[in-house]
C-alpha cells in the first residue's frame, strides 16, 4: 500500500552543525507534505509544510526541500541546537481535503553538546 | 497561545472494559482528528470529523470506536470492548481548515493501557 518512510531511524550532530532529516514518499498523488517534531512526552507539532507545485520552502532556521522526480523529501536544520534533540515525522496528505495523513516511522535528533 | 488539551494523560482499564477519550480542540477550528501511536511506532491516523460528521476514517477505526461532539467544545473518542492491543497514546488534534494549510495542532495525548 501507500506509504511515507524514513531512511535514518536515528541522527546525531553536533550542536551548531546543519542537520538533515530525510523522508521517502510512495504516492506520486500526494500534494502536501508536513514536517512535524515530537519531543518526549508530548504531541506531534507542526514545523514546516510544501505544496507539491513547490521544490524547496524556508522557515525560521528550516528549510524543506521536495524532489518529486525521486518521491523525496528532507528537512533541513540550520545550526542546530539541543532543543532540537527529538523525533521527526514526515506526513503526506492522500486526499484533496486534508483528512487523511500518512505519517511516516520518524528520525530520532541527537544534538551532541 | 491556543492549545489543544485531552483528559486524562493516562487511562488504565482492564480487557473488555469501555473507555472514553476527551479532547477539547481549539475553540475556532473546524476539522477534528484522532491518531494513535503505538510504542516506538508511526503516528497513525484513526479518523475526522467535520461538520458533526465523520468526514474520514482509516481501517483501524472499526465498530469499536466511535467519536462524539456531545457540546461546543469536547471531543471524545469511545472504544467500546478494549483489547491489549489497543495500547497505544491517542492523540487528538484540530485545524482551522484553511484552504491553504492543514496544519494541525496536537493535543499532548492520552495514554492508553489495557491489561
């Protein structure tokens, strides 16, 4: 069936370094894609979004970059820190009406002091 | 900053037993939704509501669960007859159903054991 992964269950980086969290999708149908950061403890929280008829979106200190010709998407941390330290899931919407997400398995972010 | 809450943070129930599920969404968002996410696995999508109506739901939403807008603000998810599977963090979340983002707002979820 459909499905959104992840090729890194886990990254480490040093504190200040650039991260970069990867994320494969499978519907070439999809046309919205969301990074989210879940912290121990807690909910999924919205980071960062792209429309399908964009290849790269800037936010404050992210930038998302989609390759629809591979079904590839990553997320990219400038300077990371250790609140960075969490996992990170990649969700795709299915249906032209924002209902169904497909989440992907989620990176681990390790920020080493 | 608007948040959305779910009571309680963890719910322990026995096999059999019938547990609900509450979550207060934020107060001017539309579309509403319930997730689990099984130990160290994927957040996985259950099931939306919009409009007092199911708008969607995935296959693991079967007849044991339903989902309720009893008043203005709760939103509540019933597992009727529980299972040890059914183990997991729920987690509610809302969105303002922008045409132009569906970014959505998690609750801190609920944790679900049965035993």
């Amino acid at each position: 069936g459909e499905s959104v992964g992840l090729h890194l269950p886990t990254l480490s980086v040093q504190e200040g370094d650039n991260s970069i969290i990867n994320c494969a999708y499978s519907n070439s149908a999809s046309d919205y894609f969301i990074w989210y950061k879940q912290e121990s403890g807690k909910g999924p929280q919205f980071i960062i979004d792209i429309r399908s008829n964009m290849d790269k979106r800037q936010g404050q200190r992210v930038t998302v970059l989609l390759n629809k010709t591979v079904k590839h998407l990553s997320l990219q941390i400038a300077a990371t820190q250790p609140g960075d330290s969490a996992v990170y899931f990649c969700a795709e919407i299915l249906d032209n009406y924002g209902q169904n997400f497909v989440f992907g398995p989620g990176t681990r972010l390790s920020v080493l002091p | 900053e608007p948040e959305v809450t779910q009571t309680p943070s963890h719910q322990v129930t026995q096999m059999g037993q019938e547990v609900i599920l509450r979550c207060v969404p934020i107060s001017n968002h539309l579309y509403f939704y319930w997730y689990r996410q099984i130990l160290g696995q994927k957040v996985e999508f259950l099931v939306s509501f919009y409009n007092n109506e199911i708008s969607e739901k995935s296959e693991i939403f079967d007849d044991q669960f339903s989902v309720e807008r009893p008043d203005g603000s709760n939103f509540t998810l019933k597992i009727r007859s529980t299972k040890l599977e059914d183990s997991a963090m729920y987690f509610c979340a809302s969105s303002g159903g922008s045409a132009t983002s569906y970014e959505q707002y998690f609750g801190p979820g609920t944790r679900l054991t049965v035993t």
